[in-house]
C-alpha cells in the first residue's frame, strides 16, 4: 500500500494524541496502535455503509442472490 500524505497526517494526530496521554511505549508500539485504529474505524464504516444498504432496501435475501450468481454461471439449482 502506497503512503499518502493524508496518512501521514493522520498518523501525526494520532500519535500526538497517544503521546500527549502516555498512550505509547515505542515508536512500533504506536504504529500497532494506529494500525489497529484505522483497522477498526474501517470496519465501522463498513458496518455502517451495509446497515445504510438494509434501511434503503439495497438488499436480498442470501438464497436468491446465491441463485443469481448460479443462474449467471450456467449452473442448475
């Protein structure tokens, strides 16, 4: 994965929020850290974006997408 800045930024606010509270005891201690807090913000929003799909309808029921995926692969049910 290419580093951007926008991720050395957010790392920066990180760590200046982790030192501030003594929340790091290395440097690879804070890396961990940060990693392990985009990890989990990620998965939010994930969680987030498919609660959104549910609500608005974006959504079928397991069987009937399993049986579109074989209808387009040719395969009988």
């Amino acid at each position: 994965m290419t580093v951007t800045k926008d991720d050395l930024q957010a790392f920066q606010r990180f760590a200046d929020e982790k030192l501030t509270s003594g929340g790091a005891e290395s440097l690879v201690d804070l890396v961990c850290q940060w990693e392990a807090h985009r990890d989990s913000q990620e998965t939010i929003a994930d969680i987030l974006e498919s609660h959104a799909d549910i609500e608005a309808g974006r959504v079928k029921p397991l069987d009937e997408a399993f049986a579109d995926v074989r209808k387009k692969m040719g395969l009988t049910e």
